[in-house]
C-alpha cells in the first residue's frame, strides 16, 4: 500500500457529510408529512367553508334558511317598512341596523339563540326562540328575554345584485 492510499480527502468527506444530511433531512420531513398533513381541514370542512346564495327567488317580506358550516343562516328580504321600524334601537344590546347590514332590504344573520342555542321560529315582528322565550327584531337584535346577545351576522359579501357569498 502507498503512502497516496492513507491520504485523506477533506473533499470527499465534506461531500459524504452534505449527502447524509440531506437524506436524513429529506427522510425526517417523509416521516413527518402524514403528521403535518393531517393537521389541514377535510374535504367536507372545505366544503362547508363558504355558502352562495341565490337571493333573486326570495321575495320583499320572504325569508329563506340556508345552511352555512353546519348552522342555519337566516336570510331576510326586509320590506320599506320593516327597514323602516328598525331605525329604533334595542334595549338589551343597541346596535343601529345599518351596522348589522349591508344593504337595507337584505339582512344575514345566523338562526342560533344566543341564550341556550336553540333555532328561533320566525314570528310577526323578527324571531321567536321557543325554548325561552326569546325574541329578536327583524335586525336580529335581542329584545325581550334571556337572551344577551343579538344574533350573530356572519360574514358575507354581495357578488352581484341578487347574489351573496357567506363564509
């Protein structure tokens, strides 16, 4: 054997050890993507991520129910004069109408009790929640019973004129 053979190359070694760290980092980050990718959201959460609603089959006083991430949605097509009664602010959480809409004649808000969660019915003048008592206004504003909050509005925006995207 020569003098040449027991002669070591730092290059050789430099490039073993670039070698091994990419594989063994290339092999962690296998190990790990099951983990990371179970951490994203499913098909049907996606799914449920956004609603659009078609508003032109709803007429002025009518209201339609959709469902938007597993809750009911409720979507009114107020009148001049519900819009118009509605100027007057609740008691139990005053909150003016034109904060809780985007256009007058189209309120959004979320069909949950914010008392116990139960699905208000739609009554004369807004909703009542059976299970307490609870009624909110054609704002969705709490007005008389235990209730402490207004029904959520979730967010929305307007595609078009008759056309709205929830979520």
């Amino acid at each position: 054997m020569s003098s040449k053979d027991n002669v070591v190359n730092p290059e050789r070694r430099n490039f073993l050890g670039k070698v091994t760290t990419v594989a063994g980092a290339t092999g962690a980050a296998a190990a790990c993507w099951p983990l990371v990718s179970s951490m994203n959201p499913s098909v049907d959460v996606l799914s449920n991520a956004t609603t659009e609603v078609d508003l032109s089959h709803i007429p002025p006083g009518g209201m339609h129910t959709v469902a938007w991430q597993g809750k009911p949605v409720f979507i009114l097509h107020r009148t001049e004069e519900e819009i118009n009664r509605m100027k007057e602010l609740s008691q139990i959480e005053p909150v003016a109408d034109e904060k809780r809409v985007q256009q007058p004649q189209w309120l959004v808000v979320v069909g949950i009790c914010t008392h116990l969660g139960c699905v208000p019915n739609r009554s004369e003048n807004g909703w009542l929640c059976a299970c307490h008592g609870s009624q909110y206004d054609d704002s969705g504003r709490v007005t008389h019973g235990p209730a402490p909050h207004n029904l959520d509005v979730p967010p929305y925006k307007f595609l078009s004129a008759d056309r709205i995207v929830i979520g």
